[in-house]
C-alpha cells in the first residue's frame, strides 16, 4: 500500500530525472543532432572533446579560473560582511537589509546593468577609478579583464551568503567570549579561536554549493558577451555556454550531451573531495570534533 502513496514520486522521477539521465549518457555515444536517428559512434565525441577542440580546453579553463577565485573571495566577504554586521551598532538592521537586498536580484536585468557600469568611457566603476587618479581598464572588452570583471561583479550578491553566516554567529553562546574576555582574550583571538571554528559548517556548505553554482555559470557569459561567442579571444567561454552553443548552435548533441557528463563528473569528483577533507576542518557541536 505504501507503494502507492509514493507512485507519483516514482513516476516523475523515472520521467523526469532518471529517464533524461541515461538519455543523455546513451546519447553522448552517439551522432545524435535533433533531425536524425542516433548512431552509435562509441567514444568518438570524447575522444574529440579532449583532443581536436581547443575550445573546450578554453572554456574548461575559464570556467575553472572563475571557480578558483569566486569562491574563496565570495566566501571571505561574506564572513566579513556578516561579521561586522554582527557588532550592536546603529541602524544594524538597516545595513543587513541594504547589503541583502542586491542578492535578491537576479536574471538578464542584472548582466545588463553591470555592463553600464562597467563601460570603460562612461561606466560608474571607470569614473570613479578616475576620480582617484587611476586609468580604469576596458573590462568586458579587454580578455585580460572580462573574468576578473565577472568575479567583481560576483561580489555585488554576497548577501546572500551573508545572511547564512550572520545567523550562525548569532546562534554562537555568548559566554564562550565572555569566558575568552577573562581569559585576556582580544578580538582576533576571540574570532580566530571561537568564532571561525564555530561557524565551520557554514563555511563548508557555502564552499560546495558555490563550487557547484560556479561550475555552472552560463548567464553571465551568455549575456555579457552580447553575441554568446564568449567574448574577445573567447575569454567569457564559460564550460556551460560552449555546450549551449554545441547543442542549440550547431545542433551537435551527442558531442554538447558527452560535456554535460565531463562536467557532472568534475562536479563530483570535487564535491567528493570536499566531503572527505571536512573532517580535518569542519567542526559540529555535540559530535566526535574534528
């Protein structure tokens, strides 16, 4: 009887995840391009992923150097965003609603407001740099520039993440600092030795679900390379968005569905990773410590 209660659940996970799944791992094996049968052609489309497409290299990289530093930074300036909103000053609650609020914003509306401000002749970041005395760079038009202008503009929803950590330090005992205080522990110590190892969990589940989130950006390269060919010198060839022009540009299926598993399995592989290392650094009240 208790088969029946979940026979929904089943149906649509047969006919929603499970179904696609193996669809696409049978058709990454094959020629398939939308308007003809599927041929299998075995690891043909691997075999040309990994050496006759330069450009998946490149997107794998650019969407790499994205990850390897959005996360940490988006991370860092969370905690210390959370952190300083934390402290009984003034109008707390006005800030937290005001650093909050950008994290709520989100699609194409955002991408195109970036792009104003980061005009390099009549954008805000540029004529701001100018009025200290400092050249702003081309940004969304210089491939040196176009990954650090996205990270940059990462940075604009740490909100978000914000509103995790502040809850976890408010969660904190107060009389582990009062205790700490006694003890002539001053602020660094308090925050090194009681905070951060406190809030530990948090730190982790942001780091994965960040990594997970990086490895599929595809907006911002889509969008704010205007044309979705990934920018100058393709330096906004996200890993998704060159999958998106396989599959949907050229109609190369079978090829965009075997990247889709090559992603799946970077994405494990480094969540596994994380899985294993948290317990050397991770930190859970009421459990057996690190």
């Amino acid at each position: 009887m208790g088969y029946v209660f979940i026979l929904p659940w089943i149906i649509g996970f047969i006919s929603f995840v499970l179904g696609p799944l193996l669809f696409s791992l049978y058709g990454s094996f094959t020629n398939y391009n939308i308007t003809s049968r599927m041929e299998f052609v075995g690891f043909d489309n691997y075999i040309r992923m990994f050496t006759r497409d330069p450009l998946f290299w490149k997107s794998l990289y650019n969407t790499a150097y994205y990850v390897v530093f959005m996360v940490p930074l988006t991370t860092v300036g969370a905690i210390v965003l959370s952190v300083l909103l934390n402290q009984k000053v003034p109008c707390t609650r006005v800030y937290r609603t005001i650093y909050y609020m950008p994290s709520v914003l989100s699609g194409v509306a955002v991408y195109m407001l970036w792009m104003q401000l980061l005009n390099p002749q009549s954008g805000l970041v540029n004529t701001a740099l100018r009025l200290i005395g400092i050249e702003g760079p081309a940004w969304l038009f210089d491939p040196a520039w176009t990954k650090p202008a996205i990270i940059f503009m990462k940075m604009w929803s740490v909100g978000g993440g914000m509103l995790l950590y502040l809850a976890n330090l408010q969660s904190i005992p107060t009389q582990l600092y009062e205790s700490a205080e006694l003890d002539g522990a001053n602020a660094w110590h308090r925050f090194r030795f009681i905070t951060l190892p406190m809030i530990t969990p948090v730190i982790f589940f942001d780091v994965v679900t960040s990594l997970i989130g990086g490895f599929q950006i595809f907006q911002e390269g889509y969008v704010m390379s205007q044309n979705g060919d990934g920018g100058p010198m393709h330096s906004l060839l996200f890993y998704n968005l060159h999958m998106w022009n396989k599959a949907f540009e050229v109609f190369d299926m079978g090829y965009a569905m075997g990247m889709a598993w090559i992603l799946f399995i970077i994405v494990m592989i480094l969540t596994a990773l994380n899985m294993k290392f948290s317990k050397h650094w991770v930190y859970y009240e009421g459990g057996d410590g690190r």
